[in-house]
C-alpha cells in the first residue's frame, strides 16, 4: 500500500514538472503578478479615509467651516478616548491613522503596510498645518506634525502585497490541479485501471494530496525568497512561520474546489470553466489584488464567505502586522472546515468514469 502510494505521488509529481503549462500558470504567472504590482503599484490614490482623534484635537475643531466640508470629504473623522485601543485599530488596518494633540504638537500615528492610506493622511495634515501656520503669520508657527509609524520602520509596499498574491497563487494551483487530474484520468480511463488495482482510494487522494501541499510550499518559498530581494525589501514578523500551516490549510480548502469541480466536469475544458469561474472572482473579492477597505459593506460582508478571504487576512497578520499565532486560529478552523464539508460533497459526487 505504501509503495503504491507513493509511486502514485512520484508519477503526479514528475507529470506536474514536464507539463510546462502547469509550472507556468501555478508558479510563473502569480509571480509576474508580484514583481509587477510590486513595482508599480505604489502611489496609488485613496478615497475617503478613517481616522481616529484621540482626546481633543484643535487642529481638526478649529478649521473654517469650509475647510471642515473639504476636510470631510476625504477623511471620516471618529473621536475615541482610549489611544491603545486606538493605535490596535491602525496595526488590525481597521482605520488609516490615529491623531492625537499635545499642546501645539500634533502627532499621527499611521500603519506603513497602508501606504495608500498613510500618504493620504500625511498630505491632508500637512495642508492643516500650514494653513495654520500662515494663519499665525508674524509669530513663531504654532503647529508641528509628529509622524510616528505603529510597525517597525523597515516595511515597504511588498509587505502588504505579497500575502494577498500568495492566497490567490495557492488557490489557483491546488484548484486546477486537482480538477485537471481527475478529469484527465476519467478521460484516459487510468481511473478505472487504478481502481482494478491493488490500490486503495486513500492511496490516489493521499498522493495528490501529497503533491499538492508540497507545490504550495515551494510556491510560498519562492514567493518571500523573491519579495525579500533588496529590490523589495519584504521583511517578516516574528510569527511568519505560522504562514505554513495556514498555506497548508489553505491549500486543502482549494484542493476540495477543484476536487468537487473534476468530480462534476466531464471535460477538461469544462473543468477550467467551474475553476476559472470560482477562483478569479474570489480572488478580487478577497483582496488578493487590491484592499477592499474602500468597497461598499456589504461586498466586504459577502467577501467573508470565501475562504480565500480568510486566508489572505490570516497572511497578512503573521507575516506584515506581527500577531501571535493564536489570532489566526479561528481563520485555521475556518478552512480546515471548509475543506471538510467540500470533500464530503466532492466524495458523493465522484464518478469512477463517464459512463
């Protein structure tokens, strides 16, 4: 049984590193999407932000009434009493910045892994300031602005890119591979010569299985080998190991898609069809290419459904915003869950062969 299995797994294995479309669109093609959005996509525009005012902050109360109209329209301004609570909400990236007014000091506190957001709430303050500087015109200015970063300094753009394009990466690979397999084998009849022989359904889903985490592991070290180069400049939190057992899961939950996919197909082209259909828009639903801090509610609420949703969110915590592993747990229990109930359903709807 053993040498069954894993002969099945050497066979999956060396058919996924011949095949050169599969190497390209489950390794390369995700990649491209990294080093280009890495690169490029930097400065990007914002909408209206959120931002938290601790205790009073005149700055914000003094302005003309028409400069509080124009203020209003780029950033939605809440009024909080309790700073580290406050500051938690910047690092969870539930709110751009947090500013706080000492005397004629004014301090922000941002999060670098938005830098969208940061730079919006930089120029806006920057703009008060000097506004009320000039006001002040023949005295020493009044006010000054403190920008203190709530992570390490060292972050970059790449931090908050790569856990998102590794999600999608993952949920691509282990989807169309297991669909394909399936498929592929039905078609070609090697199903129903394996299940002549002296090999256990376990052995064949165990060795794909198999392949498929160890594909998803070598995605992951290709991914932060690369956005870790100098041009990047990704640096890992503290708990970045726990990234693996999440890619692990991560993993199982699109291996059950593309099983219940290759399960209902009959053709391999069908099959790309149901992956491609699930999987794309998941992934910008999920924030894979883009935040969704600025989409409507009740898209971010429907994006809770998706698994790849969680997994992007669980990445993003032990790998950019340094949480404990035990944050993530819940979104561990989430796709392990998932990944139960749809190979349950895949089981009952999979099909020996066509006829």
């Amino acid at each position: 049984m053993t040498s069954g299995f894993l002969s099945l797994a050497k066979a999956m294995l060396k058919g996924f590193v011949r095949d050169r479309a599969a190497l390209f669109f489950t390794v390369l093609f995700p990649l491209m999407f990294l080093v280009l959005f890495g690169g490029l996509f930097k400065d990007q525009g914002s909408a209206r932000v959120e931002v938290l005012a601790v205790g009073q902050v005149a700055l914000f109360d003094q302005v003309p009434v028409d400069v509080r109209a124009q203020l209003d329209r780029v950033f939605e301004i809440t009024s909080v009493d309790d700073l580290d609570a406050a500051l938690r909400s910047v690092r969870d990236g539930d709110v751009a910045a947090v500013v706080e007014q000492h005397g004629d000091r004014v301090v922000a506190h941002y999060s670098a892994a938005d830098a969208v957001r940061a730079g919006t709430v930089r120029s806006v303050l920057d703009s008060l300031i000097e506004r009320a500087n000039l006001a002040a015109a023949g005295v020493t200015p009044r006010f000054g602005l403190e920008l203190t970063q709530v992570e390490d300094r060292s972050m970059t753009t790449i931090q908050y890119m790569t856990p998102g394009l590794l999600g999608w990466a993952i949920a691509t690979g282990a989807t169309f591979a297991a669909a394909a397999t399936l498929v592929t084998w039905r078609q070609k009849r090697l199903l129903r010569r394996l299940r002549l022989a002296p090999i256990g359904t376990s052995s064949i889903v165990g060795a794909r299985v198999l392949v498929s985490l160890g594909v998803a592991l070598v995605q992951t070290a290709i991914f932060i080998g690369v956005a870790s180069l100098p041009y990047f400049g990704l640096r890992l939190a503290d708990s970045w190991w726990m990234a693996i057992p999440l890619v692990l899961l991560g993993t199982l939950a699109f291996l059950s898609i593309g099983l219940l996919a290759g399960a209902i197909a009959k053709t391999q082209e069908a099959a790309n069809v149901m992956v491609n259909l699930v999987v794309l828009p998941m992934a910008f639903l999920s924030g894979s290419f883009f935040p969704l801090d600025n989409a409507p509610g009740w898209l971010r609420t429907v994006a809770q459904i998706f698994p790849l949703r969680h997994l992007n969110t669980a990445m993003l915590d032990v790998l950019v915003r340094g949480k404990g592993p035990a944050s993530v747990l819940p979104q561990m229990a989430l796709l392990a869950g998932f990944a139960v109930v749809l190979s349950a359903i895949a089981v009952r709807a999979f099909r020996w062969d066509d006829v």
